[in-house]
C-alpha cells in the first residue's frame, strides 16, 4: 500500500533522471546559454531592489528626523547642520550607509506656491547648494536628504546611475509647517 503511494512520486523523477544520465553535453550547453542572461537579469534585479530599499530607508528616517524639526525638538537642543546629521545617522543605524555620501538640505520658504526646487544634478555632479534653516514656529520647511548610492555593477551604473560617477542619486524630502511651539531661537547660519 504504501508502495502504491510513492511510485507515483517516483515516477515524477523519470525526466530528472533522464537529464542526469544523459552524456551528449547539449543539455549543459543549452543551459550555459540561458544561465547567463537569467544570472544577470537577476543580479540586476537584486541590486535595482536594494536601492530602492535603501531610498525607502531614507525616506523614512528623513520624515523621522523632520518631525524633530516640526515639533520644536530641534530649536530646543539647538541643532545645527551637524547635530541634525548625526540625528539623521542615528535613524539609519544597521544600515550600510556612509555619512560622506549622505547630504542634507533644511530650508525655509515663504510659502508653497512659490517655491521652486533647487536643482540637485548639473553636467552629472551633485550641486552643492545646502543649508540648514530650521525656521521658527509657524513656518514653512522643506528638508531634503540625498545620498549617492553605489551602483556595482558596470551595466546598472550605466543604466542607473544618475551622477558622472555612476552612483545613483536616492532623494527623500519631506514639507511641512512647523507646529507652534513656543519658544524662539536664532535662525541657523548655512
């Protein structure tokens, strides 16, 4: 009885069998043909989901970090520039990000409609056009955090990669009006 139960089992095993027994090489060939595209579709399908991973992570520390910012947390224990990027660090941690290719933006502006966007790439380098404003209470903030993410392989970073470098840029931002708080600080100098 239990022999009426696994020979069909068994019988599934033919095929395989067959391949394993099978001498000519045409069966190692063929799959050298195909093993070479699938390999490195999928090793570009790994490395586009880490960096999309890797943005992910950004964007969420750098809305976490924000809200520092928003809420008056910042003003408080006198951020600057630098206390903002080890905060920012901070909500990265366990992450394989180095702190030389994260860049960080804080800027106020008057208000929504009128703001345009500072351009983040020119002739493949990345502008260097930051600043760190917290504002004050009842504000308009725009943070922006970029990282020059390392495309490894030579066709991603063709393909991919947004700097002259072949790095690609990762970009979160985040907009908000700062909560009305009530102490004042002096604004931060860039």
């Amino acid at each position: 009885m239990l022999r009426d139960r696994l020979l069909p089992r068994f019988a599934r095993l033919r095929p395989l069998r067959a391949v394993v027994r099978d001498r000519e090489g045409t069966t190692a060939i063929e799959f050298a043909f195909v093993a070479i595209p699938f390999f490195m579709l999928l090793l570009g399908v790994i490395e586009i989901g880490l960096a999309f991973f890797a943005n992910q992570v950004l964007s969420n520390a750098t809305m976490d970090a924000a809200r520092m910012i928003r809420t008056g947390q910042a003003h408080a224990q006198g951020f600057n520039a630098d206390k903002f990027k080890e905060a920012m660090l901070e909500r990265l941690a366990g992450f394989p990000i180095n702190s030389d290719r994260l860049t960080l933006d804080v800027e106020r502006i008057d208000d929504f409609s009128s703001f345009t966007p500072k351009p983040l790439i020119q002739d493949g380098e990345l502008v260097a056009d930051t600043g760190y404003n917290h504002g004050e209470a009842g504000q308009i903030i725009v943070v922006r955090a970029l990282y020059r993410w390392p495309m490894l392989s030579s066709m991603m970073k063709t393909a991919y990669g947004d700097l002259s470098s072949g790095d690609r840029l990762l970009v979160a931002t985040a907009v908000f009006r700062n909560e009305p708080f009530p102490w004042t600080t002096q604004q931060a100098s860039n």
